[in-house]
C-alpha cells in the first residue's frame, strides 16, 4: 500500500475554488516545518485525491504549485519527492541583524558546552576486533548463564507490581557489590555505602555535582588522564588543576596547595598503564589530609591485576573517610551493562543519594536484579578467574611484540594490570610515522597526546582485550616491518 501523509489534511469547509490553495498552503507548510523531511515520497495525485475526497486536478496542481516554487521535484515514472534543503548551506539567509550565533558565541548555551566536548576519535572506521582501548572480551563469557538470569529478572517483574526502585540501587545488587568489592579489592564497605550508577561517567557526575561549588572547586586530574573524568567536572564548574604523572602514578609534589578534590587512578592509570606505588599512595593520602581534599578512587579494571601481591586500594587504605572508590562493570563484564558503583564515606552517603534522585530517580530493576543474581551465584568471580590469565597472555604477547619489533622507535611503559598498555616515543621525529603505522597496523591504538592537557608525551596507548595473542603477534610484527622499510626513518 502507498504510504499517506504523516498528518491530517484539512480542507472541510472550503468552498471548491479554495480547494488546491489551502492544499498548497498545507503541504508547504509542512515542508518548511520538516514534518515532511527531504526525499519523503508523496502519495501519488491520485491516491491523495482518492483520500481527501477532492477532483485529482486539484492535487494535481497544489503539487505543480510545490514544483514551482523548489519544494517538490517531479521524478519519471516514480512518485514526486520534498526537496527541503540538505544542509543549512541551502536554506534561506536570515534577514540583516538576524543572523544565527554560533556555538562558540550563542548566549543560550551555556559557557562551559560551547567548546565541542573532548573525544577520543578514530579517524578512520575501525574493526569490532582492534586494538581500541577498554573492550573486553566476549567469547568468554557465559552468554548462556545472563540470558538465563536476565529471563528469571524478566519473569520476576511480571508477577510483582511496575513500580519505580530505590535510587541507590536495588538492595540485592548493593549486597553483591559490597561482597564483590571485598572480595577481589579489599575494600571495606557495606551495602548501605554502596550507590549503583548507569556506568562510571555517571559516578563521576554526580560526584562533581556534590563536592564542586562552579568557580570556586579546585579538582586535580592527571595529565595524561582519562577525558571523561575531566569532563564531568568541567560541566560542573570546577576550577581544573591538570598534575602530570610519571612511572610511580600521580606526582605528589605538584598538587596545587588550594586543591580539595583529587581524582586518580591508581591501580592502573588510565592511559599511561602504570600502576601507583605504595609509597605514593601513602604521601597521597597524607597530602590530602593536609589540604583537607577528598579523593575519587577510579579502579575501572582493577579485577585484573596481574602482580603475584596487588597495590591494595586507597579506599583500603583510607583512614579519615576521604576516598570514593568507583568501581565500573565495562570492563569485567560488558560496556552495554552500563553499571557502575560509587563505595562512599558515611558522611556523603545520604548527600549522594540525593544527587543521584535529583538527576536519575531510579535504576534498571532488570539489569540490575540480572547482575545481582550473576554476582551472587558466582558467575562474576568465575568469568574474572578464566579472565585474568587470558588477558595477562595478551599483555605479555603486546609486550614481547613491541620489544622485539619496535623497540628501536618505542619503550613500553611500566605496569602490569587491565585491558590495555601505552608505549612512548622514543624520537619525536619518528612519531608521524609510527602512529600511520599504528593506524594501519594496529587499528584502534590511540596516540597518548589525546588524554592529554598540558602534558605532550608522544606515545600509544594499544588495548588488547578483543584481541588473541597469534593476532597480537602478527599486527606488532607487520608494524615492526613497515617502520624498518622505511627509509630516512630515525631509530
């Protein structure tokens, strides 16, 4: 059947000799107002007129009218089609003294979102299997035990009441967290200190919602660092303090006096891949107490970590109820289970939940229930156990591959945990062509500049959770071979 118009037609009450003006006057109004989009097809003259109750010369001139005027465009043998502008290049200028701002200068955004928002962006299509960072691997899940869970989650809704849930989380969940995180982190919570997010990017808004006064906040960031966490406080006004880092995490000695919130990642700096010592851990802690700061603990992938004796926690460590710890589900499990969970001090717990009410009142009680019965029945620590010597193998694969093949143009930096490790440049005069290599060799590599501030570290951080260690093996070597067979290359 032909499709009719994706709205009603008024033409009652019209005397005939008004019939094909008021038609015009409607569907060109339409067209203006983009209810009708480019390239829709109209109904043919015939079908129209045969709806509408009116002579089919009468539609067929409100469509010549259309013609004529360059909404509509006659096409052979096939319906006639809106042609409304494609871009905002062909649409009519505004009249003198009515021009449209633009992002960067509209008073109605606000000032903070008028720059576009920092991205890690891949500039050419890139495979599902790559080497992007922060993808975990699927053919080892348990896909059989979540579709059964997820159907017992599904069953369980229908007999009970639709209703909205608790906005910490639905208590199974906090209860297995709580027990997760003890288990395989050391850290000391209980469910009542728990708050389940849609993801850690939420963890990290709601937190600068509670602790940034706009224009007052000073909040350190790492530098190299993870650009969502820099974004969320951006957004909420905070006075930003990029702290470089080097091969122990987070440089103590350069936290400005005035900071109050410290975001880190310690177990596995996020792009870097070193892992914080002990003893920065405890100055870190110490300096915070001194500034009277509060610390946001981000072990995105801190379930695998590779060391025979781990870093504990800061939250572990934490003595004057001064960390949040964020923990996320993207990486153990899957970035589409968008969970994540912020373990809180006492003092912020009620504070928080009520942030979290104010701007997500309530979770997925699906998901949610789906993943407290994965938790609880043992598949997480199961699939993180079959995990955790997988993605080591990967790590060693990369690793032994870029000391083998590229060690002349790049030096893998120290740490051994998560989905994914960073190599600096050698040479800042190789750099242009070892991150071309890169993209054509090792799709999905991102160049270290791009988490970047201040900081302008030449490097590449290469994810190698999607990937198998022949693969692996065989990418590194093809970049090896591309570099050395290039002539004038500096080693």
């Amino acid at each position: 059947m032909e499709p009719v118009l994706p709205f009603e037609l008024k033409l009652e009450g019209i005397r005939p000799g008004g019939l094909t003006k008021a038609l015009h006057r409607q569907l060109r109004a339409a067209i203006i107002a983009r209810r009708l989009p480019d390239r829709f097809a109209l109904p043919s003259t015939r079908r129209l007129a045969d709806i509408l109750g009116v002579g089919r010369n009468t539609v067929i001139a409100a469509y010549d009218l259309l013609v004529s005027e360059g909404h509509a465009l006659a096409r052979p043998g096939a319906r006639m089609v809106v042609t409304g502008p494609a871009d905002a290049a062909q649409r009519k200028p505004l009249p003198e003294g009515g021009a449209q701002p633009s992002r960067q200068t509209d008073p109605r955004i606000a000032k903070v979102w008028r720059q576009p928002a920092e991205r890690l962006v891949h500039s050419v299509p890139i495979p599902a299997r790559c080497f992007r960072t922060g993808v975990p691997e699927d053919r080892h899940f348990d896909h059989d035990a979540w579709r059964r869970l997820t159907a017992r989650a599904l069953r369980d809704a229908a007999r009970s009441p639709f209703n909205y849930g608790p906005p910490a989380g639905l208590p199974a969940l906090r209860e297995a967290i709580a027990g997760h995180v003890a288990f395989v982190r050391a850290v000391v919570c209980g469910p009542e200190d728990l708050i389940v997010t849609s993801g850690a990017q939420q963890a990290f808004d709601l937190l600068a919602r509670l602790l940034v006064t706009p224009g007052r906040t000073r909040v350190v960031v790492e530098d190299p660092g993870f650009p969502a966490t820099r974004a969320a406080f951006a957004a909420a006004g905070a006075l930003l303090a990029p702290v470089p880092v080097d091969e122990q995490g987070l440089r103590i000695d350069c936290l400005p006096n005035d900071a109050k919130v410290i975001c880190v990642t310690p177990s596995h700096q996020s792009p870097t891949g070193v892992v914080m010592s002990a003893a920065r851990r405890a100055e870190l802690l110490q300096r915070a107490r001194t500034l009277g700061a509060v610390v946001i603990e981000d072990d995105y992938d801190g379930e695998f970590l590779f060391d025979a004796h781990p870093q504990d926690a800061l939250q572990t460590l934490d003595c004057d109820e001064r960390v949040f710890y964020v923990g996320t589900f993207s990486k153990s499990l899957f970035p589409d289970l968008r969970k994540g969970f912020v373990v809180a001090p006492p003092w912020a717990r009620e504070a928080l939940i009520d942030v979290k009410r104010s701007t997500d009142s309530h979770g997925d009680r699906l998901t949610q229930a789906a993943l407290a019965a994965f938790i609880a029945e043992g598949h997480l620590a199961r699939h993180i156990r079959r995990m955790r010597p997988i993605y080591a193998q990967r790590r060693q694969a990369l690793e032994r591959g870029l000391e083998r093949h590229l060690a002349q143009w790049l030096q893998v930096l120290p740490g051994n945990a998560g989905l994914h490790l960073s190599a600096r440049v050698l040479k800042g005069s190789s750099a242009a062509a070892i991150f071309q290599a890169a993209r054509d060799h090792l799709p999905g590599a991102v160049p270290l500049s791009a988490y970047a501030v201040n900081e302008r570290t030449q490097g590449l951080c290469i994810g190698y959770g999607c990937m198998e260690v022949d693969p692996i093996a065989r990418a590194v070597r093809a970049m090896g071979r591309a570099l050395a067979g290039q002539p004038g290359l500096p080693p």
